[in-house]
C-alpha cells in the first residue's frame, strides 16, 4: 500500500529567481496524479524536492507523516527507499550494460544475494519488454529503450511511491498507449502512489485520479481529474486544448495586457474548445487478469454516475 505525501506551503527559489511558491497538495495513498505545467516552470525541480534531492526555502513534504525537509542526510537516504524515481533523462549509468544499471539500487539498498537480484531485475526487465537487452549500454539503445529501463530501475526496490518525469516524451503514440497501460496495471499491482509529469494531454485524461497545473510560480490547481477537466479557469482552457492564444505564451507567460489584447483581436475565435475537449474520456482499466484493488471499486461507481461527476466537477 502506497503513502500520502502531504506537501504544505512549498516554495523553492535559486539565488533571485522564484520557482514556484506556497505549493499545498496532498497526494493520496495508491492514487495516481499527474502534475501538468509548461516548460520551465519547475515540475522537475518540484520532484526533485519530494524526494529530499532539493531544498525548498520554506514549507513542508511529509511522506508518511515524516517531513523531509528538515531530515539529515543519514535519515534521508533512509525515506528515499521509498521512493522509485524516473528521471527526465533517464539518468542511466553510461559505461554499465542496462542489467547492471538497473541492478544498482539493489546492490546499493539491500543484502540481497546475486541470484535473488538476478530474478529481480530480469523479472523488472520483462515488465518494460526489455528481456534480451540486458548487456547493452545505454549509448546503444533508443530513447524509448533508455525511458524504459529507467523505469524497470525504478521499480527494483518495490516503491511506495514512484516519481515519473515525463515517461512518455519521444515515444511514438503505440509506445505512449502501451506505457499507459503499464503504469495503470502497476498501480493496481503494487498500489503504491505515483506522480507522472506529462506534457501529453490525452494521456492526462485517461491515466490519473487527480491533476495538478503549475502555472506562474504557482500552483493553479490540484484536484479531482473530473475538477480540472471542467475548469473554466483560462489556463487550464489553454492547456488542454493545445491553443497558442490565451495566458500562456512561448516565454512560459505573458502580461494580462497582452492576454487581453490578443482575446478581444481574435473574437470568439480565441475561446473556441477543441470538440470533446470538456468530456470526461473514460479512464484506462488494468488489463485483463490484474486483480483491482478495492479503491477501483469506487472508481467504477463513480465513472457510472454522470450527475456525480457533475458535483464533483462543481465542488
Ligand atoms: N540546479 C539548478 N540550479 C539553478 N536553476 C535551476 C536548477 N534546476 C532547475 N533550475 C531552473 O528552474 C527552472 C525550472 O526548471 P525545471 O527543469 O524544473 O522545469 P520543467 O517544468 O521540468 O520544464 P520541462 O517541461 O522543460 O522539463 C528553470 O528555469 C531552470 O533553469
Ligand atoms: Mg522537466
């Protein structure tokens, strides 16, 4: 069973520059959240800070209750077993074969013996479909290969929350549908926590329980995934349709001025929805032959109501 993370109050800065600030949300046990943002504006470093890797200047992550932020080094490298992280990069070990890469948090973490890390590994290795690349090195493989044997290392250490920096970018849509088939049949297996920074809109709809948006040094909204779907709020609007014309611009943001011009030049034009774009597309089920946990159950209640979801989407 996964752990709450409870983030109160975050704000993190480097030298003058404010990257985002007074971020509160709660991450529920065993749920899967998505933090949605454009470019730059800190969903990498908001990672980074859950696991301990970063300081924030002032607030809080609990993690089982424990704060991080004031834990020594010792007690960190502690919690971050806990953790499963796969990073942007990947953030493979260039001179080791995938095997021993994806070993190495065994070796580091636990006493187990080679041959229990052998059946570990190979059985992670399955999972992504990467049985037979074992010796290669990551400088012979492709970036899906590399997404996805961070991601098998990730998994080694049986997490109670994994960490997932944009798994999906470069790979192709086939790659991306069954990436998210993978992450929902993990959660349903293992049941731990998980947080996926995605840029992929249509992953953001089927895949999660909740959603956040970082937007302007700020958290604009984290909630329900029925809440943010539905939004009004501008941003929001923009994001999930894809639209050049609205509060985000191609420096990450624009003046209200400059917003407002825009709107009133382009008319109605500038506010029309992508058709379906406020549907709720139903949310990805584990395979067949996956056990559920009990949480699916009111999941399934929930997806079979429409007027609920309109409350929900109203609270
Ligand atoms: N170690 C660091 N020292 C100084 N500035 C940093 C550091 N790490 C990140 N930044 C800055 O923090 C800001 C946010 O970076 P971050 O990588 O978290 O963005 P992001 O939302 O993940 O973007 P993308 O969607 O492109 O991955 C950037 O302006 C970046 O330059
Ligand atoms: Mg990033």
């Amino acid at each position: 069973m996964g752990v709450e993370i409870c983030v109160e109050g975050l704000t993190k800065s480097f030298g003058h520059q404010v990257i985002w600030q007074d971020v509160s949300l709660t991450l529920p046990a065993g749920e899967v959240s998505v933090l949605l943002g454009p470019s730059g504006t800190g969903k990498s470093v908001f990672l980074k800070t859950l696991v301990g890797l970063l300081k924030p200047d002032r607030g809080s992550v609990r993690v089982a209750g424990r704060d991080i932020t004031t834990l020594r080094e010792h007690e960190l490298y502690e919690v971050r077993k806990l953790f499963g992280v796969l990073f942007q990069d990947g953030a493979l070990f260039g001179s080791m074969n995938l095997y021993d890469n994806i070993a190495f948090p065994l070796r580091e973490h636990t006493r187990k013996s080679e041959s229990e890390i052998r059946r570990i590994v190979l059985e992670k290795m399955d999972m992504v479909g990467l049985i037979g690349a074992e010796e290669k090195l990551p400088g012979e493989i492709s970036g899906g290969m590399r997404k996805r044997a961070g991601l098998a290392r990730a998994l080694v250490l049986d997490p109670e929350v994994i960490l997932f920096d944009e798994p999906d970018s470069g790979l192709d849509p086939v790659r991306v549908a069954y990436l998210n088939q993978l992450i929902v049949d993990l959660n349903a297996q293992i049941d731990a926590t998980f947080l996926i920074v995605t840029h992929d809109i249509a992953s953001a709809r089927q895949v999660p329980d909740n959603i956040g948006l970082l937007f302007r040094r700020e958290l604009v909204m984290f909630g329900p995934r029925e809440k943010l779907l539905t939004s009004d709020e501008p941003v929001v609007r923009q994001f999930l349709n894809g639209r050049m014309q609205g509060p985000i611009g191609m420096a990450e943001e624009k003046d209200a001025a400059q917003v407002e011009q825009e709107l009133a030049q382009l008319g109605d034009s500038a506010r029309a929805e992508t058709p379906g774009s406020r549907e709720l597309t139903p949310r990805l089920l584990p395979g067949p032959g996956i056990t559920r946990p009990p949480r699916w159950q009111a999941i399934a209640r929930r997806e079979a109501e429409p007027h609920r979801r309109r409350e929900v989407a109203d609270a």
